[in-house]
C-alpha cells in the first residue's frame, strides 16, 4: 500500500517539479553555502558581539582632595568593574577635554574640599561628567553612579542596611547572558532573510530567463509550479533551523525548556510565511536588481520592528501598532517563549493564530497574483 | 574623452533607466534612516509590571505610585494566583514586584522589610533596567518618606554632555548614516557588476583593451556619485526630521563621507567579481557588509562589549570608524584632533579593496 | 599609454596577412577546444569560419579578439599580439554585445568613448554608420526593444565606431529574419571593400557562400580552407534538382536503407517540392535517377542541373569524419499514428489580434492546421510571430479573436489540454544549472511520460543528440545547436499531439538541422500537427503549408509552391565577375529590395524583363562587370520572402 502510494508520488508532477527544484538548489554551490554559512556566523555574531551591558566605561578623574575617602570613592566606582579607570588628570582641563574628544565615556571630578565636608558631616558635592551622545547608555551609567554613591554614603555611615532590601531574582536566564536573548530572535531574522530572498530570486531567474513560459506550457498547474518552488527551501531552511539551534545550545548553552515539536511546527509555519513574501516580492519585481532591492525595502521594516534586536514596547506607538502587521513579532516572540519560558500552545495560540492566518493570505495572495500575471 | 568618464557615464544611464531601482536606491536609504531613527529605542520604556501589594497600607499603596511615576512602569492588573504561571509565562507583564504583608508597619518600626521583584530574563538588557530603576525608586522613596537611617553624604552633580536631552536619536541616527551608506552604494555597485559578468557585457569590455584600474574607477564613480546623491538625502533627512545640526568639522566630516562611500563601492564591486550571479553577490555584500557594519560597528552597543575573537575583526570594521566620525561631527564635535586617523584609515582600506578588485580582475581577459 | 589613435591608423603592413595564426592551441580543463591552427587573413578580405557545433569556432575568435590566452601557438594580429591589438579590432561576441538598457545613441557613444574615439569623429562616424544600417530613425530607442536584426546591425555599429582594422563576428546573424541577414552582408560587403578585414563565424552556408575564403572546421582543426568555388570544385560532385509530383515516395526510394543503394548519389536532401541529389556525374546521375523513378512506378522527374552548394561541402566532408551517419533512430510512438484522418482542425485561430499599448502587435491573423500538418509561420524579426503562437498555445490573451486547439475553445490552460501539447519557445528551454539527463527527467516527469517508457525515452533524445554518454554534462556548457537540439527532444517526448516550435534550428549546424527536420517529419506522419517558425527558409520548403507575417497580418498563406507561384514579376538569376557591385550598381537603379545576393548569384525581380533586362547589362559592362550568365529563374520561397516582405513597406515599420 504504502509502495504503490510511494510509487504513485515520484512518478508525479509535483515530485518531478520539487525535484528540478532541490537539484538546483543543490547544483548552486555558492548558494547553498549562502544558505547554511551567513545564519551560522550571525549567530556567532550576534551571540558574541552584540551585548548591551553596560560595563568597563573608561573613566578620567580629577582627584582634588587627594584623601583616602576620596580614593575610596574612586575605587568604589571601579570595583564592579562598572567603570575602568583610564588616567587620573591633574587639571579640569584635562578631564574635560578627555571627554571632549571621546577618549572617555565619564570623567569624575572631587573638589578640593570634599573630604573636609565629609569629615565636618556636611554633604560633599562632586562633579561627574557623562558623555551623552549614547543616551540609553548614559542614562544607566547615571544610575550606576548614584546607587555606588549611595552605598558609598551608607558605608561610611555605619554600615547600616538599607530597611527596603530589593530581593530580585530573575527567571528564565538567571545569568542574564545575552546570547540567550539574541539567538532566536537571530534564527527569526536568518529564516526571513533567506527565506524570502532566495525564493524570490529563484522566481525572477525564471522568469528572466524565459523557462517559465515553458513550464506554464507543460500540464503543471501554478498550485504545483509554486508548491513545488516552496517544498525544497521548506526543506532547506528545516535544515538551517535545526542547525542554529544546536549551534544555540552548544555554544551559548540557550536552554530548551519547551516542547520541541512544537517548536519545530512553529518555525516551519514561519518558514512558509518567509517564503511567501519571496514569492509575492518576485510577482512584484522584474529583474534580479529589482527583486534584491524590493525584498530589501519590505525584509528591513520586518526585522527592524519584529522584536529581535530591540523590544517592540520601547518603539513609538505607531510603529508598535505597525508592528503588529509583521509576521516576525510573532515568530520571535513565540520561539523566545518556547526556548526559554517552555511554554506551548496553551498560552502562544494568539501568535500560532497569527502566523497561521500570515501564511495563509500571503501564500493565497501570492498564488494569485503569480497567477494573473501570467494568465 | 577619458575612459574612466565613458564608463561612468554610462553605468549611470543603466542606472537611470531602471525607474524601479532608482526609486528604491533613494527610497531604501530614507526608509532605513526613519526606521531606525524612530523605531530603534535603546532606552526601555513603558514596561508592563504587576505588583502584588499584601500590605495594603497607606504607605504600600504610596510606594506603587512612585515605581510608576516615571514612563518606565506601566500598571497591569493583578491577577492573582501562582503570579510566575499566571503572569511571567504568559508574558503579560516583564516583572512582578511583591511587597510583603506588614510592609509599612515593620518599615515605622525601623525593621527591615524587604521587597521581592521577579523579573523576566529573557530579555537581558529590560533585566537589568527593570532592577536598577526599582532600586533607584526604592532609595528615592526612603529619601522622601523620611525613612532613610542614612543621609546621603555625596551628591553627585551628574552633567551628561554633548546631549544633555538624552535624545537617543542623537545616537542612532549619525550611526545609521554609517550602515546605510555602506550597504546601498556598495549592493548597487555589486548589482552592476555582478550583471555585466551574467549578462556576457564583460566580453565586449575585454575585448576593448580599457584597462582594470579604468573599469574599476569608472564603474565605482559611477556608484559613488549616486551614493553622494543617497548622503544628501540622507543628511536631509538628519537635519529636518530630527534635527541634527554640525558639531564638529563639516570638512573632515565630507572627506570622510567621501572615502567611505568609495570604500562602499570598491568593496561591493570587490564581491561581485567573483560572483557567479547577481544573487550571490548580494548575499555576499549583505554578508560580508551587512552583518559587520550592524553588528560589529558599535552601531547599537559598545565595540568594546565585543567578546573575542569578533573584538579583533571589529577592528578592522571601516563602519566603526566612520560612525565615531559621524558621532564626533553630529554630536561631540571634537573634529581633526580626535577622528584625524578615521580618513587616513579609510584611505588604506580604500587602496587595499582596490587592489584585491584590480587582481580579482586579473588581465581583463576570460579565465579558462 | 596605448599609442595615439593616428600612429595605429598607419600601421604599415598592407602587404603582409592582417591576421597570422601558426600551431594556435587551446585546452579547458579537460577538453582541448583548438588543436593546432594554421591560417591567414589577408587585408580587405571576408574569411568565413563554418563547422559544426562545439567546433571550437567560439574560441578561436576569444583569442583573435584578444580577451583569452591560447595554450600554445603564435598569433599575430596587425603584427602584434591579439591583447595588445585591442583597439585595432572590432568584436561581435555571440550574444549580448550590446547594453540593452542603453539606447542606440548611448551604446554607441559608449563603445566610442570606450575605444577613445574623439568627439567630432563620434557624431561624423554614427550620422554615417546609422544610416548605413538604417537605424538613423532609431538613435533614442532601447537597443532592448529592437528587432533581432536592428540589434545586430547596432552591435555592428558599435565594432565600426573606432574604424577598427580587423572585424570579428560570432555568428552575427543568428536569429536574425533573411531580409535583414542580406542586408547586414551588404553592409559587410561595402565595408570589407573599403580595406576592412573581416572574420565572420555562421550556420548559415548561404552567407558563407559570400566570402572570399571559407575555412570549415571540425574538432578544433582546420578540415577544408579555400574559396568558395574552390571548396564546391574539391568535392568534384553535381547537385541536380529534382522535381516530381510524387516527392514521398521517390525520397523513401533513395533513402539509406531504402529499396535502392548506389555509389552513383552521394546524398539525397529532400526540399518540401523537390528533392536535391548531389551525383558524380550529372548525365549518369540523371539517367539513373528516372530509371528509379520508373521503376518505382513514378512518373518523370523533372531535372535541373546546378553546382553544389557549400552546404553540401559542409554536409558530405562532415560525414566523412562520421558526422549524422549514426544511423537516425526512429521515436518509439506507443500510442497509434493518429494520421491526417481527423476531420477536425488541430489548431484553428479567426481574427486574433493583440495590442500593447499603442502598438498593435497582431491584426487579425486567421489560420488552420490539421493533425498531421506541418505549418510553417514566416515573417521578419518583430512581424508578430512569437505574439500569435503565444496567443495560439494560451500563453497570451488575444485582445480580441477566437481560437481553437485540439478541440477546446473554452479551457486554454487545463492540464488536460496541456498533456496534449509540446511546446519549444525561441529562448533557450532547459535549465542551464542543470545536467541533462535531469533536464530530461524533470520534463518526462511534469509531463507525466509513463514511468516504464521514461528511460527509453531519455536514451532517444540522447541518441538523437549524440549524447550518449555525456548526460552528467551540465547544460549550461552545450554550444547553442546542441542545446536547441536538446530542447526539441524535451519538449516531444511525451507525444504531443500539437507541436509548437518556435525557431528550432535557430544557431543550429546544417547536418543537424537535417535531422531535426528528419524528426519533424516523423511526427507529422505521425498525426502530430506542427506550427513551426523559421528563419531557414530553405528549410520553409519542409512545411506543407505556410503563412507569412508582416507587420502583424498574415499577408499570403498556402503551400510553398502556391506561395512562390503567386508572386508577380520575374525572377532574373545573373552570374557576373562581381557579385557585390553588380548588387550595388544595380540597387541604384531598382528598389532595393528587387536586387538579392544568393550565393555568388544575383536574384533580380522584374516586371518587365523584355524591356529592363538589356538595359541593365549594359550599366553592368559600362562599369566593367562581365555578365557571364543570364537566365529566368523560378522564384526560391527567400525571393518570395523578400518581395512580400518589401513590398509590404519593409522589414521595420
């Protein structure tokens, strides 16, 4: 049964299509390699390179009092390690033109006076200098300074505790290593690139080079011609998911806390989706040039506003409310939660809801429009 | 008329000619500048956060209203029940903060009373934001309440300079001209080669004795000036939309451009000589560009955060360079005494690419 | 620095060859392409290079053009090495020479600025060549959106712009329409008389027949090399040109294999109405043939004597390396012949028209083709062919008109109707990225050939092919021919019952043209209906019917006989000294389109031949051109091509 069924599939057009497919993927070295390499090294990238912590600011001080108290506090600034200390200066001239210029990220100036008043139990006033020009950053390294200071104070007092203890704990990444929050939103951001680039340019190679005319003269129905461009990327981009995802466990240790069938469904549902959009951007597109540059203009807004790098909530409004029409949102919010959370469908049905219904107006509209242009 | 003129003449008439592609060539650039001059916020706003307040006191209810006095914290409701099952893995709120039974009693009384926070770590940098601002809410609380058994004895006097605003467009903005007039000048110098190589045009340039240095200056001329076109509009867009202005030295700032737009080109038309099609070249830049100039550059988080061995790639990254240059100009305006090595650095990695693309090109002849 | 344009310009070496090739060797990988060359061109002189496929032609002009290495010989263009010759020469590649997304105008000045032409020569030299080329009208049109022909005569353009020494041309006139093809050889002609030297590379003989010398060239080896004259006189054999009514059977009698074999033919072409035999001598030749022919129960033939043609040449010396002589294997049809019994039209098309814009592509055109029928669609490049078989096979939505095929007027693009459908469109049809033997798979598979008769079916279009054996081969790397060949066996083996080929042969070598059209034939018998376009208008003799477009409409239609029989006027056939000026000469006095180059004969249509003809010699002799021979001729299908065409207002309107 299960032979004649088998037999019954290769003899047919379908199979005949999807393997004229696979075979030219994989007779296209330098694509294949395309497909598999860039999505290995951006992750390696990504994990690696891409961290926001907010450490190791080079600092230059001015240290007028020349105390122990105000070598304490320096070395209070330093030993988490929050600021590294680049020069101490001997001028204010010094200090700010080291800021001026970039050379420091902060400069920290105790007046000459500050261990007197420390002493006399007056509160000492000294000066720190912030460069603003990243202000996400500046604005955490403004709040460093105070919470040292602060504890400064409370050390030099008696050692008191402070009576509103912060117990915080994090979950799900307790170390708070960021390789765990880039690496799925990086397979997400991979899977649409190239999910969308290569089936758009194997569409438009078609079509430029004139076997499309002579495919639509065979007896495959476009339903065929179209599935069969998707089912060997489909397979493919299974591939490539498979592969960031154990190169996520064994480099950066990213925990898989959720069922992996569903993981597995979720991103080829994605994948389906990534390779619509190919598909509708080759409809659009007339030549290789174009359907670069077109796949361009939609991929960017995708991963800029899918969650992946930067969270959706810190956007403006508008491009929140946008968001909410990128099929990637979705995607990356629910591998994140599968990966890490290890949730399932019970609490992600809205998203699968959403990328069902992504794939399916994009995949019908695509068929449609392939079908109008060339009917 | 010079050759190198004739070529670029004439790749900027192939240019042209392609409605589609010149209004995406501008169209992309001003797209990507707006969205990541708009969409790209470092800084965590409006985090969703639950609080389980099991004191219900005055005091409780004055110290809910101080973590959600600034945008960092916006109320959800609280649910009730195992909060982590109900709250944190359905993802409806970033962090739950509980503060226990007896809370402001203890507090009168002088007893410590700490309060728990459990905060979701998926997203790492949220994470830390999310804790520091609860303890700066919490030291600010005991300040005002009076509660503080200590007086803080310094009182740091923080300026932040250069963008006492802390606007982060200010940032992201200068850093975006960085990645977009790398990868669209040099995606549009890749295309052009990489289509004369399918196309079969590259036989009848062979067969005209111009010479590799002539075709490889032509063509990225051509692309050049069509990226000084893609800088103004650019640069337009800095100004009006949000409001640049020039710190530093507008002369270093333009060689600069100018070199880093070369080296754009000389780096695509680099790819796409080796590549087989037009697909694999745009891979490739995309690749190759791309990923380094959005990653590796600083663009969004500190070069030195960058964990070996990629430290030492970012090294050599000409985005880096050239988005201090663009920081320093927009921004801190230190001009030739702190970014005096970022033309002379463009410079050499201009010559290098020119190089590997004249040898890549070999004698203009067929390669069999 | 290259040296100033003026210095090259007087380059003395007028008595020497321009071009000097000795030992010349070229290896790919695992492939030797040249094995060892030995020829001069002289100045001012036309040197044809003609072969099979894969002959190695390609790359004997990469190296003449300077734009590749040789492995081993000396090559010496205007006495310096090819590379440092460049701006002496001139090069059409095959394909692509042009920017297509420039205009004429840009592509010129282009290639002027290129080649460092100065200014003022630019616009001189592109007002003079334009119009030469009659493209004047053209200077601001895509060179995309020009005909075939037109791109050609641009590219031609171009090569001439810096007024090279040396002219390269890679089968120039390669699915270029026969109007536009006699016009480009004009052009050729007039300049190669100016002291141009010119090497030229084609599958078509007839053009051959034009220059001075012909090297044919087999395996990367010089095979024969003379005059054309001389290359026919070598062969030592007759052509006779023989008429009958009942040209089927006479042909299945001489064939190979067939009832009759003789060391007195030595090959046997047939011609939609006649058949030609190439005898060593012609009265025994003619004797022997009427002998078959009355043995065979047919009537008498009627015989005319003639020259053998350099096809011949090509034909019989290939065939003694043991080119087409593997006996032609026969498709294995596994359904019944359908047979020319079907009452019903195959493919029935009334009025169809289609407009682009403003542009009316197709006016009107009506036509039938029952099974078993081979109909053969002629017009020049941009006449509207490609539109109507696009709207006849459903590929394109006529603007208005109604159509018929294999009985479905309704459903153009069921799968159902498709099954029943071979199509071959004019690009190239198979995955260059692909081997093959996939290709091959991939097209039994979407037509869904029967698993059990799909590897039998793969190994004909193979053997057809002379493949065997290379089906691992990606290709992408098959010369042109070979991959038209190819394409034709895809598209067919599913047994079509309508076969639609559009320019088969188009770049294909003679022998395999014979057997493309061996097969063709094979399918009409068969019962397939076949709607065919060719620029091969001999090969037009194939077809039972024809209909010939010009601009857009059907302008006569009917079998190749009818067709000629229809036109006006008489055809005038002159043999004088100088073939090129007598043309030149000539056309000053008639319309251009009356005066044709046929080989080293003139073709010359008159109205009144009694009263023109006298007067015409005579302006021939008082220029010193002798007349050596002057007879009425009937038409040939190129003649009634060219007039119909003409008449009509030219090739491009």
């Amino acid at each position: 049964m299960l032979k004649l069924w088998l037999k019954a599939f290769v003899s047919s057009r379908l199979w005949a299509l999807s393997q004229k497919e696979l075979r030219q993927i994989l007779r296209d070295r330098q694509l294949l390699f395309l497909l598999m390499f860039p999505p290995t090294i951006q992750l390696f990238i990504f994990g690696f390179a891409l961290n926001p912590e907010v450490t190791h600011l080079r600092l230059a001080v001015l240290d007028l009092s020349n105390s122990p108290t105000s070598r304490e506090l320096v070395s209070a600034l330093v030993e988490n390690h929050v600021f590294d200390l680049w020069r101490v200066g001997t001028t204010y001239r010094q200090v700010t033109e080291a800021v001026c210029d970039g050379k420091v990220e902060a400069g920290l100036i105790i007046p000459p006076e500050f261990n007197r008043e420390i002493k006399q139990g007056r509160q000492a006033r000294v000066q720190v200098l912030l460069d603003g020009v990243d202000a996400n950053k500046a604005g955490i390294a403004g709040g460093y300074v105070s919470q040292i200071f602060t504890a400064f104070s409370r050390r030099l007092e008696t050692g008191a505790s402070s009576p509103i203890e912060l117990d915080a704990s994090f979950l799900y990444n307790p170390g708070l290593i960021s390789a765990w929050f880039f690496v799925p939103g990086v397979m997400g951001l991979v899977l649409n690139l190239t999910g969308s680039l290569v089936s758009s340019s194997a569409l438009v190679r078609e079509k430029d080079s004139g076997t499309l005319e002579q495919l639509l003269m065979t007896p495959a129905a476009s339903w065929e011609i179209l599935m069969a461009k998707i089912v060997p990327l489909f397979i493919v981009l299974n591939i490539t998911v498979l592969l960031a995802l154990s190169m996520g466990a064994l480099i950066f240790q990213v925990p898989f806390r959720g069922n992996f069938l569903f993981y597995m469904a979720i991103s080829a549902l994605y994948i389906f989706v990534a390779i619509s959009i190919g598909l509708m951007l080759a409809t659009i597109a007339r030549n290789q040039r174009q359907v670069v540059m077109t796949s361009f203009f939609f991929n960017l807004p995708i991963i800029q506003l899918s969650g992946a790098v930067a969270p959706v909530a810190s956007m403006p409004l508008f491009f929140q409310y946008l968001s909410l029409l990128n099929p990637l949102r979705y995607y990356v919010a629910c591998i994140r939660a599968v990966l890490l959370r290890g949730v399932g469908l019970e609490v992600l049905w809205p998203n699968v809801l959403a990328l069902f219904a992504f794939a399916a107006v994009l995949l019908l509209a695509s068929a449609h429009q392939f079908r109008r242009q060339l009917g | 008329m010079n050759r190198v003129a004739v070529q670029c003449i004439k790749e900027l008439r192939q240019f042209v000619r392609d409605r589609l592609s010149v209004a995406l060539a501008f169209g992309l650039p001003a797209l990507s500048m707006l969205l990541y001059g708009f969409a790209t916020r470092l800084e965590i706003k409006n985090i969703p956060l639950v609080v389980q307040n099991l004191d219900n006191s005055a005091l409780s209810r004055s110290f809910i209203e101080r973590l959600y006095t600034n945008e960092q914290f916006v109320p959800v409701r609280c649910p009730g029940g195992d909060l982590v099952k109900t709250v944190l893995n359905r993802g409806i709120a970033e962090a739950v903060v509980i503060i226990p039974p007896e809370f402001a009693r203890k507090l009168r009384a002088g007893l410590p009373s700490p309060v728990e926070a459990l905060i979701d770590g998926t997203d790492v940098n949220n994470a830390r934001v999310i804790k520091n601002s609860i303890i700066a809410t919490t030291n600010s609380f005991l300040d005002i309440e009076g509660l503080s058994p200590f007086r803080p004895l310094i009182h740091p006097q923080v300026r932040l300079w250069f963008n006492p605003g802390r606007k982060e467009s200010l940032f992201v903005v200068p850093g975006a001209f960085g990645i977009v007039l790398l990868i669209y000048p040099a995606l549009l110098c890749a295309l052009a080669m990489a289509r004369e190589t399918e196309q079969g045009t590259i036989l009848q340039i062979y067969a005209s004795s111009l010479t590799a240095s002539e075709f490889i200056l032509g063509k990225v001329a051509a692309y050049v000036i069509v990226g000084i076109a893609e800088t103004l509009l650019v640069l337009l867009i800095g100004f009006v939309v949000f409001h640049l202005s020039v710190a530093g030295d507008a002369l270093l700032f333009t060689l600069g451009t100018l070199l880093y737009l070369i080296d754009a080109c000389l780096y695509g038309l680099m790819i796409a000589v080796g590549a087989k099609t037009q697909n694999a070249a745009v891979q490739a830049v995309a690749f190759g560009g791309f990923t380094p100039a959005l990653l590796l550059s600083g663009y969004l988080y500190p070069v030195r955060n960058i964990r070996y061995p990629f430290n030492l790639v970012a090294d050599f990254v000409p985005a880096r360079y050239y988005i201090e240059l663009s920081r320093d100009t927009f921004v801190r305006g230190a001009g030739w005494a702190g970014q005096w090595f970022v033309p002379v650095f463009l410079t050499l990695v201009g010559l290098l690419l020119f190089r590997i693309a004249r040898k890549r090109l070999g004698r203009m002849q067929i390669s069999a | 620095m290259p040296p100033v344009e003026t210095v090259v310009q007087q380059a003395p070496d007028t008595d020497g060859p321009v071009i000097s090739v000795r030992g010349l060797r070229k290896r790919y990988r695992d492939l030797e392409a040249v094995r060892g060359l030995d020829f001069d061109i002289r100045r001012g002189e036309i040197f044809g290079l003609i072969g099979p496929d894969g002959a190695g032609k390609t790359t004997i002009f990469h190296i003449l053009g300077g734009v590749m290495e040789p492995t081993a010989g000396q090559v010496a263009v205007v006495g310096r090495k090819p590379a440092d010759a460049r701006s002496e020469i001139g090069y059409l590649t095959q394909q692509f020479s042009l920017n297509l997304d420039l205009s004429v105008d840009e592509n010129l000045s282009y290639t002027a600025g290129l080649r460092r032409v100065p200014e003022p020569m630019v616009s001189e030299r592109r007002r003079r060549y334009l119009k030469l080329m009659g493209l004047d009208a053209f200077g601001s049109r895509l060179a995309g959106q020009l005909s075939g022909g037109m791109k050609q005569k641009l590219a031609l353009c171009c090569a001439l712009m810096s007024r090279p020494q040396v002219l390269l041309l890679d089968e120039p006139t390669t699915g270029v329409d026969p109007v536009s093809r006699r016009e480009f050889w004009d052009v050729l002609a007039g300049i190669a008389h100016e002291g141009m030297t010119i090497a030229v590379a084609t599958p078509y003989l007839d053009e051959a027949e034009r220059c001075d010398r012909v090297a044919l060239v087999h395996e990367g080896a010089i095979r024969q090399i003379g005059t054309p004259v001389e290359l026919r006189e070598r062969l030592g054999l007759h052509r006779l040109e023989v008429r009958t009514s009942d040209l089927g059977r006479l042909e299945q009698a001489l064939a190979p294999g067939g009832s009759v074999e003789s060391a007195e033919i030595a090959d046997v072409q047939p011609f939609g109405d006649r058949l030609d035999v190439l005898v060593a001598d012609s009265e025994r030749g003619e004797r022997y043939l009427q002998s078959i022919a009355a043995s065979a129960g047919i009537g008498a033939l009627r015989i005319d004597r003639d020259e053998p043609t350099l096809e011949n040449v090509f034909v019989l010396n290939l065939r003694k390396e043991g080119l087409g002589t593997t006996a032609y294997k026969p498709f294995a049809f596994s359904g019944p012949a359908l047979g020319p019994s079907r009452k019903t039209s195959a493919i029935a098309a009334s009025k169809l028209s289609k407009q682009f814009g403003e542009f009316q592509a197709v006016k009107g055109v009506s036509l039938q083709i029952g099974y078993g029928e081979i109909y053969g669609l002629l017009g020049a490049n941009g006449a509207g062919k490609t539109t109507t078989i696009k709207m006849i096979c459903g590929l394109l939505q006529p603007s208005s008109g109604e159509m018929m095929l294999a009985g479905e007027t309704q459903r153009m693009r069921s799968p159902a109707l498709r099954q029943r459908i071979g199509y071959m469109s004019q690009k190239f049809t198979l995955y260059d990225d692909l081997t093959i033997l996939q290709n091959l798979e991939f097209y039994c598979g979407v037509y869904q050939v029967p698993m059990g008769l799909r590897k039998e079916r793969i190994n004909w279009v193979l053997s057809t092919c002379q493949l065997v054996g290379r089906e691992g081969m990606i290709t992408g790397l098959l010369p042109g021919g070979w991959k038209q060949r190819l394409s034709f066996g895809a598209s067919v083996m599913h047994e079509p019952e309508i076969l639609f080929l559009d320019e088969p042969t188009s770049g294909v070598d003679p022998i395999a043209r014979r057997q493309l059209w061996n097969m063709i034939r094979d399918f009409a018998r068969h019962g397939t209906a076949i709607l065919v376009t060719t620029h091969f208008l001999e090969e037009a003799e194939n077809c039972h019917r024809l209909g010939l477009m010009a601009a857009g409409e059907l302008v006569a239609q009917g079998s190749p006989s009818e067709i000629k029989k229809a036109q006006p006027g008489q055809l005038i056939v002159l043999v004088t000294s100088d073939t090129q000026r007598s043309s030149d000469l000539l056309k000053t006095k008639l319309e251009s389109w009356r005066v044709a180059i046929f080989a080293d004969k003139l073709h010359v249509v008159l109205d009144e031949p009694e009263r023109q003809l006298p007067a015409l010699v005579s302006l021939l002799s008082e220029n010193g051109i002798q007349v050596r021979s002057q007879m009425a001729g009937s038409f040939s299908l190129e003649d009634a091509f060219i007039g119909l065409v003409q008449r009509r207002g030219g090739v491009q309107s």
